[in-house]
C-alpha cells in the first residue's frame, strides 16, 4: 500500500477592495437660526467612517444658504485621522446670514485603505 500524499492547496484570502466613498457619512447638528432673517450658529457637521480603514484626511465644503437659493459663503473643513467604526466631529463657523447649510465631502485620503480621491456628493 502506498500513502497517498494530498497536494496541500495555497488559500487565499481575497479582500474586498471597499469603496471608501460610500462609506463616508456626512451629517450636521441641529444648528441654531441666530436672527429672523438668518444668521447661523452653533454647527457641527459630523464625519462618520463605516469601513475597516482609517482615513487620514478628509476635507467638507460647507456652504451657508441663503433665503433665496444662493451661496452666501463656503467654508472648507478638514477631518484628520478618523478611526475605522467610528466618526469625528468639528465645528463649524458661524455665519451672520444663511438659512441652511449644505455639505459636500470634497477630498478623501487613507494610506491603510491604498485611496486617494476627489469625492463630491451633498449632504443638507
């Protein structure tokens, strides 16, 4: 009788490449109307990181709205080292005119996760 030797088969394990920019959630706080006709205060706008990488950068345009559709001003915001599962919040600058905000997720960079982009999606 002769042993029968099993060809040990290499396994590998294939990792799912994740796209960091649908896992990146932008929201904000409920921020206050300073005056009757606008005026914005006490924002902060929240990133949250849903995937296994640390991201290292990311930069939020905020733009305050005015009554009538327009940009009054834009702010940009930058969110260093978020960990993975988790989110990071910073404040934002009050302004004496607009009546909502929108944010935009601008830049995205995580050195664990191999991924640089330039990302824009809003968030209101």
């Amino acid at each position: 009788i002769t042993p029968v030797v099993k060809k040990q088969t290499e396994q590998r394990s294939v990792v799912k490449r994740e796209n960091l920019r649908e896992l990146i959630r932008l929201s904000s706080n409920d921020y206050k109307k300073a005056a009757l006709f606008g005026g914005l205060k006490n924002i902060t706008i929240t990133a949250a990181n849903n995937s296994s990488h640390l991201v290292d950068l990311a930069i939020v345009e905020v733009s305050y709205i005015q009554a009538n559709g327009k940009i009054f001003k834009t702010e940009t915001l930058y969110f260093k080292n978020i960990p993975p599962k988790s989110s990071v919040s910073v404040k934002a600058a009050n302004s004496p005119r607009g009546v909502k905000i929108e944010s935009k997720l601008t830049f995205l960079s995580s050195k664990s996760a191999q991924s640089v982009s330039d990302v824009s999606y809003s968030v209101q």
